[in-house]
C-alpha cells in the first residue's frame, strides 16, 4: 500500500488532483495537506512515498515550499504542479522535484508515471544483512539511494550518490560522527529508499576506511575482546580442505578474530585487502595500536570468520607489520582451511515453482531459490505477475508447492525476514513458522535427492 501526499493551497484544485491520483490504483492511499505545517505533521506521523506539491502559494516564491518540502526529505519523490509548467520546470528540477506535471493533470501516462514512482520510493527492506556488506555491495554497484537504518538504538539516514556515501544523520548528528554510530550497531533493519541529492558532500573519507573506524571503535567501546567470560571455548568438530588454487570466500570489509599465542582472547580484526594464493592485509587489533605492543613479523596466528553461515578457521604467519598510513597486518595466504557447519538446518540451492499467498489473500506465482527445514528464499518474477505483492518485515505469508520428485502438495505458512525489490521482481526471504513431520520428511527427502543428484 502505498502513500501519496498531495499539497495544494487552492481547494478545487486539491480535489481534482486527489480525484485524479485516486483512479491511479486500489492500493494507493491519498492525504491531502493545504499548507507546510499540515505537511510536515503528515510526514512526520505517516509512512508517506510520494509528494505531489504546488510550485504557487500566496505571498511566496515560485517553488519555495516545494524546495523546503524536497530538502528536508530527500528520500521522498517530490512532483511539482504548476499552471505554468513551461515556466516553472527547471526551478522545480533545480529545488530537487524529479519532474514537473501541468494542471489539471489528466493525461494517463501521467498517472502511470505517479504510480511507479510512488512504488520506487523504498525498493526493498533488509534484516539480517550487515550494514557494512550493503554499503559496500551499493559502492560496487554505483547506486544511489537513501539507507534508513532502524535498531533498538535509534534510527537514521545514510545517503549514497553513485555508490558513495556522502553524508549521514543520526540522533541529531551529521557526517562522519553519524556513520560511525550506526555502522556499530547490532540487528539493523534498514529501508532502501529514494534519494533526490539534496544532501552536502559532507563525508569524503573513502568507504573501507569508513568502516575499519567504525569497527576500530565499536572495538574500543566494547572493550576489544569477543570473549571476556572466561569460560572454555566450546570445541567443533572441524572438517580439513585444502585451499590451493582456490580464492577465499572473503570480502573486503569481512569481520574477522584473531588469536594470538601470547593473548588469550580473541581479537577483533577486519579484511582490508587481498591477493589470492599470495597474502591477506587485516587491520591490526586495537589493543596493539592502543597499548603500543610490538608485533613480529612471522608470528602465528588463527584467523576465524564465518561465511553462508559456516564458521571457518586457519593458522598462518604474519609476514609485514605497516603503521602508516594504516595500521595493518599482511598474512600469508593459507593453503588449508577448517571448517564447521553452524547452520541449523541443511539448505541448498533450489528451481521450483510455487504460489505465494499473502495477508490480503492475494496469490502470486514465484519460484523457490533455496530451501531448508526453517526457510526459504524465493523469488516474485514481475513478467510472470501482473503486478506485485505489497511486502512487509514480519509479514506472514503462505507457500503453496509440490517438491519435485516427491508429489505432494504442501502448504508453507512463514515470516518474512527480509526482501529487495527492482524492476525484475521481489525476493523475498522466508523464515518457517510452523514444523510438521510431513513436510520434514519432504524437505529432507528433496534436499537427499538433489545431493545424490
């Protein structure tokens, strides 16, 4: 369901626009508003995806509420409606409007192009995914959008232009100080929402240096040490392989732990570089940096990190110890590596069909991507629907599916944990909420079958 408001000092006029908005789509909602501070309770109360505002209001300059309205919103579409188009476009392009309509609007195309852009508003919403991998996926990309980041600490705004994070805002705070508070914090939900640019360059520091801070400091404030209790680490039963000719499965920005013969922590490290079958660059700890402590170059040391939910661990040495311009640790590369399952559930990948049936008894055909005993991941193929579902964090959804090779028709019930959203689809990540043997039996029979496949 999306939100469009609709801002428009002349009565008449706000009528025909919310008329003409409301014949857009069924799950469009339309709020009108005559004056800013009707607008600005509106935005502050209410989910909204699009604005539609005057470019005239009496005794004002052409654009001037629609200028306030689009800075300080940067991550909500904003469409000017103007008597004078011709007139009034580039002031409206330049005060941050994506585009701007003549009155009255009545065109179809029009109310097509108000509907995708209500819809392009937040593409997606992410739970369980590392602030600092989305950052970095967003960097490779070239994206621009707007991160609204949620936790139980708070909210606030990350804004990428191009795939560079140029500024952030966090419980009062801008800029650099604002990143390195969210970039800390612990199960973030975070919206992928719109971003017009109407925000300084106010960060220029590069992003992996952005995120070795955060976590140097996340460090310090914890105290440095992953395990502190005292009590004995539990032991995993490892399996050995050997990793010649073969690049890690890691990614720059990659937490990592560190242990040391002569400290019996853990310590807290980062991926900052690497050039396969050769050497590994890691930040170096902080209590090095903090207490001044020498490293030697040929000192072992055990990596461990975790990947698609398996832990993995390796012995190396350090061959080259660099303070400046960054503290950093070079390693060598590792030719075997341990690792152990800690999934709780087997999962693998998966290409089957099933329908998707959400709260508003909607069905939409989608394809599974993988599948487990407590979830699944799943894809809504727009050329396969004639529209959308409308997806929420914590949605409950139904799965309707016949596992190949097997023949019964089964029917999922779950939780969305997370999903993304473009011009392709949806995909969207499932989480099981009920566990019957039946299905057990299915999944692990499929999961059997297309292993011995």
């Amino acid at each position: 369901m999306n939100t469009i408001l609709i801002i428009e000092p002349v009565v008449a006029e706000l009528e025909a626009v919310m008329n003409f908005c409301r014949r857009g789509s069924d799950s469009l909602t339309v709020l009108p508003a005559r004056d800013l501070q009707k607008s600005h309770g509106l935005l502050r109360e209410r989910q909204i995806d699009l604005i539609l505002c005057s470019t005239a209001f009496t005794d004002e300059a052409p654009c001037s509420s629609l200028a306030e309205i689009a800075k300080t919103y940067p991550y909500i579409p904003v469409i000017g409606i103007s008597d004078d188009p011709s007139r009034d476009q580039d002031l409206a392009l330049s005060a941050g409007a994506c585009a701007c309509f003549g009155k009255p609007l009545a065109q179809e195309d029009l109310l097509q192009q108000i509907v995708a852009l209500a819809e392009a508003s937040s593409t997606g919403t992410v739970q369980g995914v590392p602030l600092h991998s989305l950052l970095q996926m967003y960097e490779n990309d070239g994206q621009t959008c707007t991160l609204h980041v949620f936790s139980s600490d708070g909210d606030g705004y990350i804004f990428i232009d191009n795939g560079t994070v140029i500024n952030a805002e966090c419980n009062g705070v801008k800029g650099e100080a604002a990143f390195y508070e969210m970039i800390s914090w612990e199960e973030v939900i975070i919206d992928i929402r719109y971003f017009n640019g109407l925000r300084r360059h106010e960060i220029s520091t590069p992003l992996i240096s952005l995120i070795m801070e955060g976590f140097r400091r996340k460090d310090e404030r914890s105290g440095g040490a992953l395990h502190r209790s005292g009590a004995p680490r539990t032991r995993r039963k490892l399996q050995q392989v050997s990793n010649a000719g073969m690049r890690l499965a890691l990614n720059i920005g990659q937490p990592l732990s560190l242990e040391f013969d002569a400290c019996s922590d853990r310590l807290v490290s980062m991926l900052a570089g690497m050039i396969p079958e050769q050497c590994l660059i890691v930040v170096t700890p902080s209590q090095f940096i903090v207490t001044g402590t020498p490293i030697e170059t040929g000192t072992v040391v055990v990596v461990r990190f975790t990947h698609l939910e398996q832990l993995f661990l390796f012995r190396t040495k350090i061959t080259r110890v660099l303070h400046t311009p960054q503290h950093l640790l070079f390693l060598d590369y590792p030719t075997i590596i341990h690792y152990h399952d800690v999934r709780k559930a087997a999962r693998t990948a998966a290409s089957f069909p099933c329908l998707l049936k959400t709260r508003d008894h909607d069905v939409f055909n989608a394809v599974f991507k993988d599948i487990s005993n407590t979830g699944a991941l799943l894809k809504v193929p727009a050329d396969s629907n004639g529209r959308l579902p409308d997806i929420d964090i914590k949605q409950h959804v139904k799965l309707s599916c016949s596992l190949p090779e097997i023949g019964e028709q089964i029917e999922l019930s779950g939780v969305v944990q997370n999903f993304k959203k473009d011009l392709r689809g949806v995909q969207i990540g499932v989480e099981f909420t009920r566990r019957y043997s039946v299905l057990d039996q299915s999944i692990d029979r499929y999961l059997r079958s297309v292993r011995l496949g």
